[in-house]
C-alpha cells in the first residue's frame, strides 16, 4: 500500500478524499497544519473532527502547532485581499511548505492537500504553492496537485458530512475570510 501525507484543513474536506485514497490502496498519514484559523476555538473544533475521523478510521494524524501570530506575520500587508488573491496563495505557500517538511521528515515521498477539493480556492495556486514547497524542501519528494473536486467526490464529501455529523463551517478559517461571508 502506498503511503502519502495528506495536509488536511478539516474534516468534511478530508473525508472523501480518505475514503477514495483507502479505496485505491493509498495509506494517508493526515497532518493538520492549519495556523490560519482564527479564533483558536475554530480552529480546535475543527481539528477535534477531524481526531475523531482519523480514531475511526485508525489513522494516524500529526497536529501541527498552532501559531497563528506567526501566520499573521507572513500575510502582513495583505489583509484586504480577496479571496483567491495574493493572501491566499501565501497562506497556501505557507501551510504546504510546512506539509513538505513533513513529508521529507517522516521519509514519505509524496504529499498532496485537500485545499484542492474546495471550490472556493483556486486550483493553480494550489498546485503552485505545492510546487514551489517541494523546490524549497529540496529532492526526495513530489507534491500531487491533483483536482480533489472531480470523480464525484465533492458529491460525496456532501454525504459523508451527513453520515459522520461534522461540524460544516461556513469561512475558510482567517478572520480575513470570515469578515467575507464566503463559505465552504
């Protein structure tokens, strides 16, 4: 069974992405960096759901810290962004440089996210902060930028949002996006 990192921002958008890798013979070890959510309770809820997936699913799961000042730093200056500006790709450049650290740390040698199962992120900054994570973090490594939204499994994450009751929240996680209204 092939083993990957998978950089998880909760646990609605990670269930159908586990389930298809589960069923193609792919071991996530899921790894929750995510020092963008604000407030800290958000973001401890956020990652109780998806402890309690991984539990039932036995597998396993690193916390990252939490450093939400340190998140704040790297975005300054880009607050009033939009959403899918400049922030955003940051945040991801951010978050999946952390997630290829990882990856090469626990000798794994492929990572991918479910940020990239979410319509309201964009797929190329996605796929360009993986990029650019993997070029800082050196050989050893590859990102997959697949497109988590296709092949039915944004139809399914619906369901199995129902099937496990996840808390569903309705903003990316920043206090920036949450000023926005935009949902999930």
């Amino acid at each position: 069974m092939k083993r990957v990192l998978l950089h998880c921002c909760c646990a609605p958008c990670s269930s159908a992405i586990i389930e298809w890798m589960l069923q193609n013979e792919v071991r996530p070890t899921l790894f929750y960096c995510n020092p963008n959510i604000y407030p800290e309770e958000e973001y401890l809820i956020r990652k109780n759901e998806l402890t309690r997936y991984a539990a039932k699913l036995g597998l396993d799961i690193i916390d990252d810290d939490y450093d939400h000042a340190a998140w704040l730093c790297c975005v300054k200056g880009l607050e009033h962004e939009p959403e899918r500006g400049s922030r955003c790709l940051l945040c991801f450049k951010y978050r999946l440089l952390r997630a290829a650290r990882k990856c090469k740390e626990l000798g794994l040698e492929e990572f991918t996210t479910t940020l990239a199962s979410s319509r309201w992120k964009s797929l190329e900054q996605i796929n360009a902060a993986g990029q650019w994570a993997v070029e800082q973090v050196g050989g050893g490594i590859r990102f997959d930028g697949r497109n988590w939204r296709k092949g039915g499994l944004q139809q399914r994450r619906n369901e199995l949002l129902k099937v496990n009751g996840f808390y569903n929240q309705l903003y990316c996680g920043c206090e920036f996006s949450m000023c926005k209204g935009s949902e999930k």
